[in-house]
C-alpha cells in the first residue's frame, strides 16, 4: 500500500517522540512492504517563530493532502504567562482541528498490568481498567463566541443538534464494539447546552437496544473515574469536560507518556499522544516516546485500516515494558532507564526480529 503522512512533530519534546515513532512506522512499513512517504510542516510555537502563524496554511494544505497526520505537541513557556500574547502555539491545534472537521478526539485510558504500582490509585482499584473518552472536539466554549475585555469576559458553549448527534453516533459505535456500556457525562442540572446533550441522547439511545446507556454529571463522573474507573466503557462528553477528564484519566493508568489519542472527522485524521509539550525536558531524550508510537498504531488501524500492522507496533510496546526497556518515568526502580531513543531503537530492533 502506498501510505503518505503529513508529520507535524511540534514543539518541546514533540519532535524527540515524533522521531522515534516515525522510525517504527518506517519499521512496520518496510516489514509489510508499504510505499512510505512523509512530509513535515510547522505548527505551534515553531511555526510562529518561523513564520508568525500557528497554523500556517501549507501545514493545512499538506494534512489535506496526506493519508493520515502524526502530530507531537505545541506549546511552550514564553507564551504561557503572557496572556496579551497576540497569538498563541495553542490556537495553531485548534485552527487543525477546525479546518479539518476533526469533531471526535478517541481517548482510550488503559491500564498495563506492569504499570499499575505507578498509578496514584490502589492496584486493586486501577488493575483492569480500560475505557474509551469520546470528546466532542470542534464546538462548545473553545470555539464559541468569546469576548475579551479588561472588566469582563466570556465564552459560549455552544452547541449545534447536529453536533452533539454525530458525536454521540461515534461514541454508540465504539460501545457496539466494545462491552455495549455507554456513559454520556454532562452537567444537564445546570446547564442548557448539557440538556441539550441529554435530550438527543435521550431520543437515540431507542435507537441502540443493544448498549446500555447512563447519565452522568460531569462533577460526578470525575469522582467515579478515581473511585471505580472499570465502571466505565465509553465515555462520551463536550469539549471542555472531556479536556479536563482525559487528564485524569491519563493519569490513572500510571503515567501520562503512554496514552495515544485519534481525532476524526471531516477531513484528514491526526494522532497524536496525550501528554503536552513537557519543555523543560525539550532536547534532553529522556521523554517517553511510547504515548506517540501507540498513536502511530493506531494510525494504522483507523486511517489505513491495516489491523496487522497496529498489532504489531502493540506487541513491540508490550515486549518493550515486559523487558524494562523503559524511560524514567515508568522505569522499576531496580533496572536503568533508557532515553527516548533507545526506547526507539530497542522497538525497531524488535519489530525487525518478530
Ligand atoms: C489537549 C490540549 C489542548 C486542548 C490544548 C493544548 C489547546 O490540552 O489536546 O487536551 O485543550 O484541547
Ligand atoms: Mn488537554
């Protein structure tokens, strides 16, 4: 198959991540025999300092042209205290995922079994738990209408029909195809755009005899999520909440470098990892790649549909984590961490010999 991805590596650790996952898609490719080609663009702070946009618009026209996006992350400190900063790394992500009709960004919060002693929670809370977010990606406040003055300010969460039901159609999907359990999280008790979440939902779960689907608040379900997260299968939520509870999701399952991410929609889909831009440890190679080599698996699964290929890439992590060849944030305290590269390079070596 002929594969072309548009490779967007980012700011602060982005490119450090982005390179070891290219090397194991490289790998993946050269073992099945895939035509690979990858172009780079600029996005974030990297693309503001080298040519004042974000997003500038031979990124886009180049993520629209490509087969699938692998993304690192944007975001870096000079602009994080300066809230007058005329233009941000941040909006660059957004102006993406606005251009290219991602409107669904897939979470999943899985737990590996050999991590579980670094979660915050209690093995036996923890061990066993794997959930998927469906966070609704291209509406609500982040894309509302905003004012900014000095007195006062203000966002709009604003939400179409249209949206919240093809949102929540991904979100039954998913939950058809894995334990048929449906959480849709909202604050309905106080808010008019979560009624409105709650009222489609309310009409279409007729519609999925087959899945089981409950309400939940959203102060709610960021309780449960510490106390009982196998309680939960798919999860589907607005923009805003679901930023706010793949966090802690993500830090259920022991360390935020290892959760990859899919967004989908319209146009051309991006993965990307998680975790954020992490720049005090830009250029170090200590940071964990494996949260960007499992989005590159599942790269392979959802945009070239080659199941074969993300199991393997699946396999190689697994074997990576059952060798303790591991970064420091996840390293057992008896054994020495590799670097980023390493993990990189321990990876491909795998892939070429299994
Ligand atoms: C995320 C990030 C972004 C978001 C930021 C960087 C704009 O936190 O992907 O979760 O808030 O969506
Ligand atoms: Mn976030």
């Amino acid at each position: 198959m002929n594969l072309y991805i548009a490779v967007l590596p980012g700011d602060g650790i982005g490119p450090e991540v982005v390179a070891q996952a290219l090397r194991v898609v490289r790998a993946v490719c050269e073992k099945f025999n895939h035509q690979l080609t990858y172009e780079y663009g600029l996005c974030g702070a990297s693309a503001i300092d080298a040519v004042g946009d974000p997003y500038p618009e031979k990124t886009h026209q180049l993520c629209l042209r490509s087969d699938a996006v692998l993304y690192g992350a944007v975001g870096d400190p000079r602009f994080d205290n300066n809230p007058s900063a005329p233009v941000r790394p941040e909006q660059g992500l957004l102006a993406m995922r606005k251009k290219l009709g991602l409107f669904a960004n897939i979470r999943p919060v899985q737990t590996f079994d050999c991590l579980v002693h670094k979660s915050p929670l209690k093995d036996e809370l923890v061990r066993g738990a794997d959930f998927i977010c469906i966070r609704e990606l291209t509406g609500g406040m982040y894309f509302g209408a905003k004012l900014e003055g000095d007195d006062e300010a203000y966002d709009t969460n604003h939400y179409t029909r249209t949206e919240v039901e093809r949102i929540l159609r991904v979100a039954y999907d998913y939950a058809r195809q894995r334990r048929h359990h449906l959480t849709v999280v909202d604050k309905a008790n106080v808010l008019a755009s979560s009624r409105l979440w709650r009222k489609v939902a309310q009409q279409m779960a007729p519609e999925y005899p087959d899945v089981v689907t409950d309400y939940m608040y959203v102060d709610n379900a960021s309780m449960r999520m510490i106390q009982e997260p196998r309680f939960f299968d798919v999860m589907v939520t607005e923009n805003t909440f679901g930023d706010i509870l793949t966090d802690e999701g993500s830090c259920i399952t022991g360390s935020m470098g290892l959760l990859p991410s899919a967004s989908v929609g319209i146009h051309t889909s991006v993965f990307e990892p998680i975790h954020g831009s992490w720049p005090q440890a830009a250029g170090q190679n200590i940071a964990n790649p494996l949260a960007t080599v499992l989005s590159a698996a599942m790269m392979f699964d959802y945009a070239f549909h080659l199941p074969d290929e993300a199991a393997l890439i699946r396999a190689a992590v697994d074997a990576s984590l059952a060798a303790n060849a591991r970064t420091a944030d996840i390293q057992v305290s008896s054994a020495q961490p590799l670097s980023t590269s390493q993990v990189g390079d321990w990876l491909v070596d795998w892939i070429k010999a299994n």
